[in-house]
C-alpha cells in the first residue's frame, strides 16, 4: 500500500511527503520504519531530488521482493526544502511521533549538522547524504554517511594537480557550511601535497555575480590552478564567471557539482572543468573488471527506465545508504537500534554506487581516495580520466 502524506510545514508552509511503503494487512509494527528527510525542492534540489527518487524505487523494489527478511519497509519522507531549521523540526517528528528505526537523509551539510544533537540524544541510527567531513570527524555514535568527505574531495584533487606538476593554488569559497569545511581541508592538507595556496577569496550566500573576486584571482601573482569549494546555483555562476572574464587557468570544482544538472546550467562554462567523482558517474567506461561496474550499470539503467531523467552521484548516495541500512538491519536479525547501529559500523566490503565500504568504530564513512575517480566534462559530458 502506497500512501502519500502531505502536509504543511507551519513556520514555512513546506510540504511535507510522506510515502507510506508497506504490504496490504501488514501493521506498522511489522514494518521495517524509515525515515528521511530531504531537500526535494528549494536550492539543493538538484541533490534531494535524486534521492528522493532513488530511495523510492529501491524501497519499492525492496518490497516487492519480499522486503527485510519477510517485512515491509515503511518509508516516512519529508521535505525539508535544505533549511536547517525545518530539518531539525521533521526529525524531531521522525523519532518522536513517526518511531522510526533509522533515519537516512540529510541533502545538505547544513541541515545534517543541525540534526545531529537530535539523533545523538534519542539514540537513532543515521545515516547522512551530506558531504563534509564535519559529519563523521570526529567519529560520533549514532551519525554515519554515504557521500565521499570534501577532505577526500581535496585529497583527490591535490593529487591531480601535482601529477600535472602544478602547486600554486588559489581558493574561491561560499558561505556554507560545506563549503567552509572544503576551505578549511584544502588550507589544512596543502603542506601534505606540496601546494602552496596564493590566493583565497570568499562570496556570499546567494551571489549573483563573482567577477569581482574571480577578477583578484585572475590577477594574483603566480596562481597556476583555480579549486572552487562549493556547489548548486553558486558552482554555476562561478563557472559562468569564470568563462566571461576569459581565465584559462586550470579549473577544479568538488564532488558537489557531479551533476548534468551543473553542467547543463553552466550553459558550456564547465567545458574543460576537472572533478573528482564516483565511478557511478561514468560507469560505460569502466572496465569490465571493475567491482563497481555492475552496480552502476544497473543503478543507471534502473533509474533512466523509470524517470527518463540522467543520473547522478547524489541518487547514489541515497541508495548507498539504503542498502548499508538494509545490510544491517539483517546482521542485527532485527530493528534494535543498538544492534542495527553496531552493524552498520561492522559494514565490510560492500560493493556500492559511491565506492567500496568498509567501516569501523574509528571509521563512519569506510571510504578512501581510491573510491574516487578524476572526470573532465568534455563535449558537455564526462570523461573519465582515470
């Protein structure tokens, strides 16, 4: 039985969509209750989307292949629009009056952090899509994640940069929290890879025109590469700025912008661009004998024939993070909140869209570099590099 819950958010009138995924007869105390919230709309759209669509069609799929050992999954899905606020007010409503087992979601680095008290104090497993490595570092109990960290983000990239003998950086940042702890990584790590960062400019949240400290870039003295720390409607006017005021230096951007959706918006600003990505994103051209091949492959046929929309890295996360929640859920022989916790961290081995995880109690991401790969948006798609 489908049922969609939609109602009103009162300090923001957001709709709230609540998917009801269970068998017919089967009580809701015999449901396997997941919880999410999201940013299905609003500016972070192009992330919560995704997830929402991808969480959707494996939970149905989920059930319709007899569910967590023989039980339905319930999934309560909310729309927090990427405000932080009306996050924390949904799960609140998630572990207070829905009682769900796990929650999985968290689109933004913003609204994950604003949450993690709540889950913390109620003793809830969680699971979140953002991606700073603010979430997991230091290692808190209850808090794991799926998408690849910004400081692994700027591992991978530093990496490609001083392969092509480069090492005078410059810096160009947002306000938000992701795009902070980006910042702080690529200051913190620089030393570790030889670079030298030459120039460091910031904008605020919402700008519409970055000329101005692109303009200072552009002209600092020695910059070799250009690295923006950001994502959404902000890494598009960087790109589209980047390109009118004619720079030419090499041009990286974060996972963040792992999204056709960028590069469509950039209008062939992006052309050129280098990122680091999740092989998900190019998986047609890897080879047979990667492990992660597969289930790319299978991801994206699966998501295209039901939405006819291309993917992207973030709907990977959201299945990365039902699947390691199904996994433990099934180690645990059960929903106990202790043990479903336990074995999530005890996650050996698993064989996702976003890399290959193995997880510990020193650990709540289980990623490393090598789960990233470099891509290059050429012709308006991606190239692998590597």
């Amino acid at each position: 039985m489908i049922r969609n819950l939609l109602g009103k958010c009162a300090a923001g009138l957001v709709t709230a969509l609540a998917v009801m995924l269970a068998a017919g007869g089967v009580s809701a105390a015999e449901t396997v209750k997941i919880g999410s919230f999201l940013a299905v709309t609003g500016g972070a759209s192009f992330l919560g989307d995704p997830e929402k669509k991808a969480l959707e069609m494996y939970v149905a799929t989920v059930n319709a292949n007899g569910g967590v050992d023989g039980r339905q999954i319930e999934l309560v899905l909310y729309d927090s629009g990427g405000d932080a606020k009306k996050a924390a007010g949904f799960v609140k409503r998630l572990i207070n009056d829905d009682k769900v087992d796990i929650i999985l979601g968290g689109s933004t680095t913003g609204e994950t952090m604003a949450v993690i008290p709540l889950v913390e104090k109620a003793g809830v497993p969680f699971i979140s899509f953002g991606g700073a490595s603010v979430i997991v570092e230091p290692v808190k109990k209850w808090v794991f994640k799926t998408p690849h960290s910004d400081r692994l983000a700027v591992r991978r990239i530093y990496q490609d940069i001083k392969a092509q003998g480069l090492s005078r950086v410059a810096l160009f940042a947002g306000s938000g929290g992701f795009d902070k702890s980006c910042t702080a990584n690529a200051k913190e790590l620089a030393g570790e890879y030889g670079m030298e960062i030459v120039a460091n400019e910031t904008h605020g949240k919402g700008d519409t025109d970055m000329t101005a400290q692109l303009t200072k870039i552009k002209n600092a003295a020695g910059v070799q590469v250009l690295l923006y720390c950001g994502f959404g409607a902000d890494a598009v006017v960087e790109a589209r700025n980047y390109k009118q005021l004619g720079m030419t230096l090499p041009h990286y951007q974060s996972h963040g912008s792992a999204s056709m959706q960028f590069v469509k918006g950039t209008e062939g600003a992006s052309e050129g661009m280098r990122l680091p990505a999740a092989a998900l994103l190019v998986a047609r051209q890897m080879p047979d004998s990667h492990p992660q091949k597969k289930v790319g492959m299978d991801f994206e046929a699966a998501y295209t024939a039901k939405y006819n929309e291309p993917i992207s890295t973030f709907g990977g996360h959201a299945y990365d993070g039902l699947m390691i929640a199904i996994g433990a859920i099934k180690r645990a022989g059960g929903t106990d909140k202790e043990k479903v916790r336990t074995e999530i961290e005890n996650t050996k081995n698993y064989i996702g869209a976003d890399g290959i995880y193995t997880m510990s109690p020193e650990d709540h991401l289980g990623l490393d570099t090598n789960s990233f790969v470099m891509v290059e948006i050429r012709n308006g798609d991606w190239k692998l590099l590597d």
